[in-house]
C-alpha cells in the first residue's frame, strides 16, 4: 500500500485520529441548522410578498353564465354595441374575439389584438372558431381582480389568456399568436 502511495502523490493516508468528530448537537450544527431556516424563512416570506404584490393585479376568465351570462349569437346579433377585436394570425385563422361593452365605461386594450368594425367579419371569426373540431370554443366573461366584470372572449385557447388590470377602468389583454394546434397522436400522446 505504501508502494502505491509513493507513486500517486494525490493520495494519502488519513488516520482516525485526524479526524474532527462533533458529538450530536454540536457547535457546527447549531450553526447549519439556523442558517437553514434562515434561508426557508427567506424564500417564505418573498414567495408570500410574490403572491401579495404581484399577481393582485391580474384578470380571470370565467365561464359567460349567471348575471353576465350570454351567447355567441346574441353577441352577434347586438354586434353594435361592442368594441369588437381579434388575435391570430389573421381573420381566417384566429385564435379568439373579444367583445367590449361600449356602454359600461370600462375598456380592454392590447398592443395586438386587431379591431373588427364589419358585422361579416364577426361571423367568419367565429366561423373559423367553431371550425376546428378538436378544440371547440367556449364564451367567457372576462373579470377583473375585484370580480369587475369587462367583456366576453371566445376561443378554446383559454390556457394563453393573460390579462392584467392597468387601472379601476382598464384591463389590458395579451396577444393569443396562435389559435390550439393538434400535432397529431393519439391522446396518451403517441
């Protein structure tokens, strides 16, 4: 053993009586111990502050029932009292409407969501909606964070809705880029 020892000097013989040995509760893990909860304690409390501050702010989309509850034709039919926009790459390929009450003095806005002024281009939006049979459309009501209600949305892309309330009176809405695509399988993903 020796032999090998003197030809790797990277290894050496450590003796028993070299090493440090800490009886249970010892200074060390005292010490390890309250740096540890220190450290939980820490992400608590910011995971707390997190929840508290930040995501106050955001909007739900809840199923358009109860007092808001509506349909899409009836939507449709008052299509003129409604600031109407769309998302998706175009008025043939969406991925959601989304009606504004004009009358109720609050507002949706977006960077990218596209205005529908023409009653015909609702309903081929909706159309191309209602097209894909794999992801149905569903109408929501859209609802700030105190309950507020702000509009309806329709689209069977509600996983990618994001909104985010900007004052008492305004709800900005994120871009939905692409309408649900199926990429094929079956549904245990194969």
């Amino acid at each position: 053993m020796m032999r090998r020892l003197q030809r790797n000097p990277h290894l050496r013989v450590v003796r028993t009586a070299d090493l440090q040995v800490y009886p249970k509760g010892g200074k060390k893990m005292k010490q390890t111990k309250k740096v540890c909860a220190a450290v939980a304690a820490a992400s608590l409390l910011s995971c707390l502050l997190c929840s508290c501050v930040g995501f106050g702010n955001y909007g739900t989309l809840r199923v358009a029932s109860g007092s808001w509850g509506t349909t899409i034709q009836a939507l449709i039919d008052n299509w003129q009292e409604y600031d109407i926009y769309y998302a998706g790459l175009s008025y043939k390929s969406p991925s959601a409407i989304m009606f504004d009450p004009r009358s109720d003095g609050k507002r949706l806005i977006s960077d990218k969501w596209i205005p529908v002024t023409e009653k015909s281009v609702v309903i081929t939006i909706i159309d191309w909606l209602n097209a894909d049979m794999n992801f149905p459309p569903t109408l929501w009501k859209i609802m700030g964070p105190e309950g507020d209600f702000f509009g309806y949305m329709y689209t069977s892309a509600v996983q990618q809705v994001v909104t985010r309330q900007m004052d008492e009176q305004t709800l900005w809405v994120d871009d939905i880029p692409l309408p649900p695509i199926d990429y094929g399988g079956d549904a245990k993903g194969g």
